[in-house]
C-alpha cells in the first residue's frame, strides 16, 4: 500500500512538473512579434547579424494598460537573447518589447548586460 502511494505521488508531481515546463509551452504570438521585429531592427544596424534566439526561460509577459504619450502599451515582454552574428552566438542581451493595439510592436529595445 506505501509503495503504491509512493508511485502515485510520484507520477503526479511528474505530471505536474512536465505540464508547465517552459520549453514546451506553445509559442506566444507577443513573443514572436517582439522576436521578428527585433531581428529587423538589429539586422538595420548590422547586416552581419543572422538570428534572435529568446531565452524562454527568462521571458516575462505581461498585460498592460498603460500609455507612452498618447500611445496606448498593452503587453510588455522582458528578458534575454542570443543575437547571433554568422552562426556564432555570444552572452544573452537583455531586451524589452512594447506591443500596442492588436499587437503592433511599439519598441524593441536590447542592452549588453
């Protein structure tokens, strides 16, 4: 009977830490936007530069609803990245995303840590 409850509680935090693994989480379209926008932003400044990789696990979406002037910011997404320049990537970059109405990206700001 222990064994048996053992295996339960077991397969059940097994379950539970496999269900909200951040690698497995479904892409979010706010991430996506910030991601595109910010690689074409990066690749105007520096031609050399060949991908954006985010660091899921320190990504920071959240809602918002507030205004920069009178432009209205609706999701704000902090975290890392990897710019990659000719397949060699360095240390992560911190970065931050406005996105405002119906998702249009507003500001992709990245800084060396």
């Amino acid at each position: 009977m222990k064994t048996i409850l053992m295996t339960s509680v077991a397969v059940l935090a097994f379950s539970i830490a496999a269900g909200s693994a951040p690698a497995q989480a479904p892409a979010d379209p706010a991430v996506d936007a910030c991601k595109s926008t910010g690689l074409l932003a990066l690749q105007e400044r520096s031609p050399d530069i060949t991908d954006l990789v985010m660091d899921m696990e320190s990504l920071a979406v959240t809602k918002a609803d507030t205004k920069v002037g009178d432009v209205p910011v609706k999701m704000v997404v902090l975290g890392e990245a990897y710019i990659a320049r000719k397949e060699k990537t360095g240390t992560p970059d911190r970065f931050v995303c406005l996105l405002g109405e119906k998702g249009k990206v507003l500001l992709t700001f990245f800084t060396a840590q």
